[in-house]
C-alpha cells in the first residue's frame, strides 16, 4: 500500500441532533463517534489523521488532545469540498493518496477501507468512491454511472432530476484521492447548487471531464456507512456496536445471560467463566477477573474486580479497587477511592467511599464508611456509620486489625481504634480507643412501673 493520509470531515453542528454539543463528539457506547473513524485511520497506518473542525473546534481539540492528531479548522462553513480545501496548506509536501472519512460515520470497518484504497490503487484512479445501494435512498446523493460502468457524476437529492432520484446506489461520503488530483479539481468546484455549498461530490464530475479515471466500491452492508444525523439513528449505530462488543465478549469465554439487556463498553476487559445477568451496565475501564457473578441491575464504572467476587443485584461501584473473593450487595454503593481486599463482605444497603478495608473484614447491613482505613478481621456492625465531615473538612477514621463493632455506633472523625477493641452497640466514639479494650458510651437505661389505667 503507498502512503496514506486519513482526511476526517467534523466541522458541522449537526442540527437535527437538536443538542448543544457538536454530533462528533455524541457517545455511542460511551465514546464519541468521532473516535471510530480515527481508530480505523490508525489501523491502515495513516501517515497523518487530519480533522477539520468548525462548530466548538475547541471542544474537539480538548477531547483528541495529545493524541497525535492534526487539527484544521473550517472558519465558514462552506461545504464538504472547502472542508477538505482547508487542508491543502497541511499536505502539500503529500505525495501519496489521500482518504476522506467522514466523523459521522462511525460503523465504518477497516476491511472495507483497506479494500477500498487497494481497488483505488490497482486502478490507478484519480479518485475511487465508496458507494452502497439503499432500498429508500431518500437524502443521499446519488451515483451516476457511464454506460461503461465508471462513475460519472455524484448529484446531491436536492439538485437531482426525478430520474435521478430513482436510483438506488448513493454515495457514502467516503473516497480515496491522489492527492495531485484532489487539490486541484477542489480548486474548480463551483457553489452552483441549490445550498451555494463547495460540493465535495464535484470532484468526481470534474475528473470526467478531465478524463481521469473515476471508480466506485461497493459496501455490501448499509449499515456500515450509514451517517448518523439524529438521535433515532445514534440509537440504531449504538446497538450495532453493543452487539459487536457483547458478540466477542461471549466468544472469549463470559457468560452472557440477557445480551438484549446488558450494556458493556468497549474498553471493559472481563477474565472467562464470568457471568453477567440481565440489566446490567459496565464501563469506562473498568476490569473484571475470571469466574465472577454479576447479578441484575449493577452499575461497574471504571473498576478493577479480581476473580470469583461476587456482586449482588443493584450494586453502584464506581472508580474502585476490589481484590479476590469479594462479596458485595445487594443494593450496596461503592464510591470513587474505595478499595477492597480478599474475602472482604460488603451487605445490603452499605455506602463506601474513600476507604480501604483489609483482608476478611466485613460491613454487612445499612453502613456509611468514609475516608476510612479498616484493617483485617474487622466487623462492623448494622446501622455504623464514619461521621468525617465536620462543616469544614473531612477527617479520617482508623479502624486497626479485628475490631468488634457493635451495631448503631458513630465514629465522629477523626479517631483511631486500636487493634482487637470491642465497641459496644449504640456507642459514639468521639476519642481514640487503646488495642484491647471495651469502649462504650450510651445512658443509663431507666425502667420505671408504668401505672394502670382503669
């Protein structure tokens, strides 16, 4: 293959999103769309991925930052074909051929852009069009071919004749140019058109009557080169990519029960016999060890889990840390900064956050753990809770080695509790407590002979 460029088009708003934030940057499985097109620019090694940004460019740089990207800005936007003329400075020691994505294409493969510049090479083409056939072709651009097959024209819905619109092959948006020819056939396009727009699609009229060689490449499947321009066909893009993420997961050994209901992102890593029930969603980087249960209705953001941990339904684990044979739930929260050792149990109705708990210690029923360290052997008792916040800053809480806990008792932060104490139920814990002893701090209890009513 010679030398590639990867142009990608990203300056539009995308008004039928009907959002504030440009369409590129839209999640589809918790990555904007924009990285799709990228991802495959870098597969086919690209000697430079060039985005052409407009509407919040600055948004778009923020977001790709430091990933060795090449930024060029559409200040008006004009059309597809002064959006690629934007990066005529950029390239022009570019000798090789140059590729055009489009960043609201997203379910573009490798394969097929691989085939594409390889059927554009062998053709020694000016420029080669990837095209698709569509049952309604409604909006899309229509292919135009010579009675020889080559490509002729591209004519855009809105300028098409009535016969025209009766054709079925469209354009994808997506080409491969010589970057020789490209630059100067966009520099002949006119704005003759129905939008006064720099038609991108122009430069394959152009090269017909230059007699340059003009081909065309099939995409079998629709929906890979299908544009998301509203909400309805994100949905459809983002179940596409859901099904792939869960297909290959499935394959690699985890246990999908419900895949119509699960929900996992592309960059989570879940170890074999693991096994995932319905309703569930995992995401960010989160990693899953190997024979894991995740049961109904939990929520894994960004979490590192170790293997045969157990997590009961309706779990909330979010940028946490939790080693081997962990039990955790129902209803349990985990929040950012927690980290659990082995054979750690966390019960129903327990929050955590900012804590660390040791080997075999256990909080199982309707706690509050805070900017806390728990050592090992710990129990905790029902209704305990770490009172860390005094109005002004949050203060620690030190629990050390096989600390009983009774049930009902607040540590007011911050205090520390010494190694084998016992805490009595119903006790507030306001001065640190010496290893071994018995602490409590509860009224006298009163009972008095309640007298009859007649």
């Amino acid at each position: 293959m010679k030398e590639i460029a990867t142009v990608i088009l990203a300056a539009g708003k995308g008004t039928r999103m009907k959002s504030n934030l440009v369409k590129v940057l839209h999640p589809l499985m918790g990555e904007p769309m924009l990285s799709f097109p990228i991802e495959v620019a870098r597969k086919i090694n690209s000697q430079d991925i060039i985005l052409v940004t407009g509407y919040q460019a600055e948004l778009i740089r923020e977001r790709f930052k430091g990933e060795g990207l090449t930024f060029v800005e559409q200040k008006e936007q004009l059309g597809t074909g002064h959006a690629v003329l934007c990066t005529k400075d950029t390239l022009k020691d570019f000798k090789g051929d140059i590729l055009i994505l489009c960043g609201d294409v997203p379910l573009i493969k490798e394969d097929t852009v691989r085939a594409l510049i390889e059927v554009h090479q062998e053709g020694s083409s000016a420029v080669t069009v990837l095209t698709t056939k569509l049952p309604n072709p409604e909006g899309y651009g229509r292919i135009i071919r010579g009675d020889d097959g080559g490509i002729l024209r591209i004519v855009e819905e809105r300028d098409a004749t009535d016969l025209e619109k009766e054709v079925k092959e469209v354009n994808t948006g997506i080409y491969c140019a010589k970057a020789s020819y490209l630059f100067q056939a966009l520099q002949m396009v006119g704005r003759e058109n129905k939008q006064s727009e720099y038609y991108l699609t122009d430069i394959v009229a152009i090269a017909t009557e230059h007699d340059e060689k003009v081909k065309g490449f099939l995409a079998e499947d629709p929906f890979e080169v299908m544009g998301i321009n509203n909400r309805e066909e994100l949905a459809k893009a983002n179940e596409v990519i859901r099904r792939e993420i869960l297909y290959k997961l499935m394959m690699n050994g985890v246990g999908i029960i419900a895949p119509q209901t699960t929900f996992i992102e592309r960059d989570v890593r879940i170890g074999i016999d693991t096994v995932i029930y319905p309703n569930c969603y995992i995401q960010g980087n989160s990693q899953i060890g190997k024979e894991c249960i995740i049961e109904p209705g939990s929520m894994i953001t960004n979490s590192i889990i170790g293997d045969s941990v157990i997590i009961k339904t309706c779990c909330v684990i979010s940028d946490s840390k939790i080693a081997n044979r962990v039990i955790i739930g129902p209803f349990a929260h985990l929040r950012p900064d927690t980290e659990l050792e082995d054979k750690v149990k966390i019960g129903n109705f327990v929050e955590i956050k900012k804590t660390k708990i040791g080997e075999g210690s256990k909080a199982s029923h309707l706690s509050y753990l805070g900017d806390a360290t728990l050592g090992r052997g710990v129990n905790v008792g029902a209704g305990t809770i770490t009172c860390n916040y005094d109005g002004l800053k949050k203060n620690q809480t030190i629990i050390e080695d096989n600390v009983f806990i009774g049930s009902d008792t607040q540590f007011v932060a911050p205090v520390k509790i010494g190694e084998g104490a016992y805490i009595g139920a119903g006790s507030t814990i306001t001065e640190d407590v010496p290893s071994g002893s018995l602490a409590l701090s509860r009224a006298k209890q009163v009972t008095k002979k309640r007298k009859r009513e007649l």
